[in-house]
C-alpha cells in the first residue's frame, strides 16, 4: 500500500524552525505515493523564518478537515515567509489537496498571510473560514503562484469566507 499519514485530534503548539515550524510533510515529485490526513487538530503560535509558519505540504496529495490554525508565522526580513500558517508546493498534476471546515485566523506572512500555494497540483477550499490574516506584501489570507501554462494548476473556493485580511503593502486582501 501507499505510504500514509494520519494526523488526528493533534496540537501542534509553539514550534519553531527555519521552514514548517510545526510539520513538513513531503512526497515524491515523479509519483504521487503518500498521501495525509490531519483531522480534528489544531497548528497554533507556531513560527518559520522562511517558509511555511505552521505546516508545509509538497508533492502529495491529501485532506485537511476540522482543523485550526491561528497565531502562525512566516516572516523575516531577509528571506520572504510564504504561507504563515500552510505552504502547498506541488508539481503532481494529479495530486489534490482539500482542505474543508477549516479555520485559518490571525495568521502573518510575507506573502499568503494564512495559505500560500506554489506549483501545479489543484487545491480545494470548501467550507473554509478566513480572518484577520496578514501579509506584508501580496496575498492578506491566500497567496496563488503556479508555475506553467495557465490551463495547470487549479485552486477553487467553495462556500468559504473572507474577512478582515490584510495585505499591507501588497495586492489581493483577500487573494492574490
């Protein structure tokens, strides 16, 4: 079977490191073999000097389901922090991540002050709430760069909310 990881009713508190302070979950870029599953848990005050405040995800697929991320983040003044609560790299065309019923609050980035996405796998947000998140340049709760040709890469909100985000020297309050 296809390797797994299952994060369930979990805190994840007060970590840090240079990138994904609390939980860095990799794949391999030529298959999409591992899969995860964080249910029911929660990433909180947790901090990256680069990437990822909270918990990075590259080339795999998964879901993220009823789950908190508040207080996360991903910021420094030499290098920029993307995602203060997620970072999402992919290049796995057909490795989905859906995150759903999900809080992402008061979380800061130099870009992406909750979410920041890099790459071509698609992404689902349903049922996701937003607030008071904060970039310092672009991209106040999520933060969307794919690289390619426009018909890769696909990130769809569904039943989601925005609400007070912020990016402060940037574009995109809400989304960039």
């Amino acid at each position: 079977t296809d390797p797994f990881v299952e994060i369930l009713n979990t805190t994840f508190s007060n970590n840090t490191a240079v990138d994904a302070g609390a939980m860095h979950v990799s794949g391999n870029l030529l298959s999409d073999q591992v899969k995860m599953a964080i249910t029911d848990s929660i990433f909180t005050d947790n901090g990256a000097t680069g990437l990822a405040g909270a918990l990075a995800i590259v080339d795999i697929g998964g879901t993220i389901e009823g789950t908190t991320f508040q207080d996360n983040s991903a910021t420094t003044p030499a290098v920029t922090g993307k995602g203060g609560a997620l970072l999402i790299a992919n290049n796995l065309t057909d490795s989905l991540v859906t995150i759903s019923n999900t809080l992402f609050e008061r979380n800061t980035a130099d870009d992406g002050g909750a979410v920041d996405i890099l790459g071509l796998a698609p992404v689902l947000f349903d049922t996701v709430n937003f607030r008071n998140n904060t970039a310092n340049d672009d991209g106040g709760a999520v933060h969307v760069v794919y690289n390619g040709s426009s018909d890769t890469g696909n990130t769809e909100f569904r039943n989601s909310t925005f609400e007070d985000n912020t990016a402060s020297n940037g574009l995109g309050g809400a989304v960039y």
